[in-house]
C-alpha cells in the first residue's frame, strides 16, 4: 500500500458581510491568508484557501431594503462589483469561494442543523436582551459601554459605538453552555488553538464566568435559512456563516467526491479571524462541531485591527479607505508588503500616506528594486548580460550565504507561528547583506584590476568581479523565491530577468529550502536588466 498523502493545509478567511463594498480592513484578513498560504505553495505543500461572502442576517437585509432592491439582488451586485474583484486587485490566489445563499451550503446548512436536532442539542425557548445588527450579535449586559456624543446616557456596542436593540422572541437554542468544560479543557490541552496568547487568554477568561445556551434562531425577518423543522425561523446569521468552513469542502453533500474532500481537508489548519471576531471562531465554533461530534481545526489566529485616529477602521464610521485607493498608485505588490511587513501579526497597526510612501522607496525601490537593477546592470556591462563562472569564493560569499540560510530558517519558523512580520523582517536581512556585499566588493572597481577584464574591457570567467555578480545574482534568486509569497508579481519579474525560468523551471517550483543555498543558476544564463520592480515614487506628489 502506498503511503497516504500528506493532508493538504487548509487555511480560511472569514466571510465577509456584503452589506458594503470591502475596505483595507478587510483586505488586511484576506491578504495575510493568501501570504501564508502562498508561503505553504512555494513549500511545495498541498494548500486549500478559502475565502467567501456572508450574505443572510438583518444587517445585509437591512441595507439591501435601504437600497430598494432585495437582499439576494444587493448580495449578487456586492459579489460581482466589489467582493470577487477585490481578489484580483489583491493579487489573491485562493482555491474556493463560498457564499453563503449558495445551494451547495444551505442545504449543507440544513443537514447540519438536523443533526445537532436529532441529538437532542436543540431546544425551544424564548430570547430576552440586547442584540448588535453591527455585529450581528447577543450582547450580555456587561458587554457595553457608556455611548458619547450623541448616544450620551445610553449604553453601546463597544465596537460600533451605537446603541444596541431589546429583543424579546421565541427561538429555538443551542446547548451551548454544556460544552464550557469541554471547551477550557480543549485550550488547556491546545494551547495551540487559540493564538496569539493575548486572544487565547480571553477566550479563557470569557469561557471562565460560564456559557450561556445560544439562541440560534430568528423569527421576526425570512432572510436567512429556515430551520428544517419550522420554517416560520431562519438560522442566526452567525451559525450559518460558521458553517461555511465544513459546507464549502463538501460537508453534508450526498457526492461521493465532495465527501471524499471533506475527508482530505477538514480539520482547518487555520482560521484566521479578526480579534473583533474571536468568540464566535474560539468559543462557539468548537462547540458546534463538539455537538456534531466533528473534529476540530487545529488553530484560530486572531489578528488586530487597522486603526484610524485609534479607532477600528470601519465604513459605517467613515473611515473605511477603498484597497484601490492605495493600490492604483503603489500596486498590490507593495500593497501587500506594507501591511505585512509594518503591523506585527496579532496586534493593531494604522495606515499613513506618508510611512507608506517611506517605506516604499526606502525598502521596495533603493533596498530591493535597485538592488536587482545594479546586479543585472553589472552583469550587462561586464558580461555581456551572460552569468559568468565564479572564482574561488572568500569569506565574504559564505558570509552571504550563510545569511541567506538563516533568514530561510527564520522565516520559516515565523511563518509556523503567523508571525507574517518577522518572515519579511528575516527575508529582509537578506536584502540589507546583498546591498552591503555589493558595497563592500565594489564590482565597478574590482573591474579595473588587471586580470579581471580582457583587452575589450570584458569581464573574464573564474575572476573576483565574476564572483561577486554571481553571489549577487544567487542572493537575487534566493530573494525572487522568499518574496514569492508576499509580492509575487515582482518577484516573477525578477525571476524572469535571472533567465531562471528557462534555466531553472518556473518560480512555483522553487521549493523554499532553495533559497538557502548558493551556486544554483548554471553559468551562462542570460540575465537583462528589465524595467525596475519598485519605481521611485514622487515623495512631494
Ligand atoms: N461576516 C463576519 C465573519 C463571518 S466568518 C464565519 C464578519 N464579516 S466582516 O466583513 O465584518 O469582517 C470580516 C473580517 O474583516 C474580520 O476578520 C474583521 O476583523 C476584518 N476587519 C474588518 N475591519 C477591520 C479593520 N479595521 N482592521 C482589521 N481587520 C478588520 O465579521
């Protein structure tokens, strides 16, 4: 018997509302799921990343009715205008995307809830408190605050910063109080589960003061999926959408071949959520899938919020700023390696023109950009734009190479705990060392030295000159592959002006641990110059 395959890494974004068009706030979740995943790729692993939509509840309903139109009209426009092509503005390479009016998860959807039924989960009651359509969620007392300005003397959601509404209905609820033990026993035992540390302990914190059973149904508006067994109640927005993990890798399909996927993927690697979103992935989810008696995802990664003026960036606030607003004059390259690179994965970061603009021609165009242009510049000159043979190498080669070596490890190891950050910081000691072995052997002088070019002024094989672009060169390759994940349109640039896809094989195939050794691109290899990766940008404009 052969050996099983390795479980492919399953990593989801959450679902995101389409009562509005996305903004950076979103686009942060979606593009730190494709860098991790794509990172995963370039490992050669097997990856399935899901990202989707979350269409039903009273939030979407009440927009949509705001707009005239009804709320499946106003989820397929938001869908098609704004949440699908976001990905391609994002340069996003996800395998699914699930929308939650989907057959494909309402019936899923339904199945599960029969389920949880049959097994006697379910029960009839009646609902008395606060509710946030914002959040779309129940609120105890003691989670709002104080309202200001206008919502002086009234208590609000401490996320939206409005009033919450009274509800008073019959609906039906999940037994979720039973599962506290079993819960605080699982982030016990996972420590892993929950993470950062600061979410993990909230969590236990939260599940500490004790469960309460969850109302998961809602009677007084249809937009949602009925309850199989009394279709006068849709599904609580929040226990539809969390399905969307299970229901979009076939869970509850009656084909063979989605089942068999269910079996391939699930459990989750990873849930990436936003902190403001945590309870409901740590806390009501595992729970869930405990009463279906489904394993559970190996982690939840709560990240933090991009802030403006302190506060959580929001459209409904007005601080929303559009991904195309910055990518149309940066391009999603730079987009991507910003938000990365600057926020520490886990805690808040905020957005400034100016920081945005600095790091941009500081990092990607004179640190990055102009390294690849004066190596391949160099080899144009010298060589003919042919890599050369290298010398005999001296300590300032197994000085750099050995730098790319560790960044490779560290790397990896900051991915392995999400920490999106320290990778790019890791891969960037490797840039900072290429520029500084630059300074430091002075190609354009070494050229001058006799022996070093022919009587045509050409470089010749096997001397210091040639030695120093070839190490230059594998530095560049070695980066082309570490950047892959984070700007992946300038890293194929790049690995297209090495001449490594010809020699080499395209940029996909380069397993990670490629990039921590040297002496790879045969000699020989046509390298040019091509237009820069990062252009200068105009720091007045
Ligand atoms: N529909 C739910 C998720 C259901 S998942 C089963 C939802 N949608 S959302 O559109 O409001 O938010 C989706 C994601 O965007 C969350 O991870 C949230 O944290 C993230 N962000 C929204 N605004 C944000 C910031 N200002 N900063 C960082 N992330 C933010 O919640």
């Amino acid at each position: 018997m052969g050996r099983m395959p390795a479980k492919p890494f399953y990593l989801t974004t959450p679902i995101y509302y389409v009562n509005d068009a996305p903004h950076i706030g979103h686009a942060y979740t979606t593009v730190a799921a494709d860098v991790v995943t794509r990172w995963h790729r370039q490992r050669q692993e097997d990856v399935w990343f899901l990202t989707g939509t979350d269409e039903h509840g009273e939030k979407v309903l009440r927009t949509a009715t705001a707009n005239g139109v009804s709320p499946q009209e106003w989820a397929d426009r938001l869908v098609e205008s704004a949440w699908k092509p976001v990905l391609e503005t994002l340069d996003v390479r996800n395998d699914d995307f699930i929308r939650t009016t989907e057959p494909r998860h309402e019936s899923a959807v339904q199945a599960f809830l029969q389920d949880l039924h049959d097994k006697g989960e379910i029960y009839q009651g009646s609902y008395e408190g606060p509710y946030c359509v914002g959040c779309e969620e129940y609120k105890l007392p003691g989670d709002l605050v104080d309202g200001t300005g206008e919502f002086e003397g009234q208590k609000v959601c401490p996320i939206h910063l409005k009033p919450v509404e009274m509800l008073a209905e019959q609906n039906y609820f999940f037994r979720m109080s039973a599962y506290a033990d079993r819960l605080l026993a699982l982030y016990e035992e996972h420590p892993e589960f929950v993470q950062p540390a600061s979410a993990r302990n909230e969590v236990i914190g939260f599940v500490k003061q004790g469960l309460q059973d969850l109302s998961i149904s809602r009677s007084t508006f249809d937009w949602g999926v009925p309850i199989p067994w009394d279709s006068q109640h849709v599904l609580y927005v929040w226990f539809d959408a969390l399905l969307n993990y299970v229901t979009a890798v076939g869970y509850g399909s009656s084909d063979d071949a989605e089942r068999a996927q269910l079996d391939r993927l699930w459990p989750a690697n990873v849930h990436l959520v936003g902190k403001d979103i945590l309870r409901f992935h740590a806390v009501i989810w595992p729970a869930m899938l405990m009463a279906a008696g489904l394993p559970l995802p190996h982690q939840v990664f709560a990240h933090g919020w991009l802030l403006v003026g302190g506060e959580k960036m929001s459209k409904s606030r007005l601080t929303g700023i559009a991904p195309s607003d910055i990518i149309d004059t940066f391009g999603s390259d730079a987009f991507r390696y910003y938000f990365m690179r600057t926020i520490a994965f886990g805690g808040d970061g905020s957005f400034s023109w100016e920081d945005m603009v600095a790091r941009y021609n500081g990092e990607l165009a004179n640190g990055f950009g102009n390294l690849a242009s004066r190596v391949a510049a160099m080899v144009g000159k010298y060589f003919g734009g042919v890599l050369p043979t290298a010398g005999a190498r001296t300590g300032l080669e197994t000085d750099l190479e050995a730098v790319a070596a560790t960044a490779v490890a560290d790397a990896e190891a900051a991915i392995d705990r999400l920490a999106i950050h320290d990778a790019l910081g890791a891969v960037w000691t490797l840039v900072d060392a290429a520029n500084l072995y630059i300074t430091e052997t002075q190609p354009w002088k070494v050229a001058k030295e006799p022996g070093e070019t022919d009587a045509s002024g050409a470089g010749v094989d096997g001397g210091r000159l040639a030695t120093s672009l070839v190490t230059a060169v594998e530095a560049l390759r070695s980066l082309a592959v570490l950047l892959h994940p984070v700007t992946p349109k300038a890293a194929q640039a790049l690995w297209e002006l090495l001449g490594a896809d010809a020699a080499l094989g395209a940029l996909d195939a380069q397993p990670v641990s490629s990039a921590a050794s040297f002496g790879v691109l045969p000699a020989g290899t046509p390298i040019t110059k091509g237009a820069a990766l990062f252009p200068r940008l105009d720091e007045t404009a």
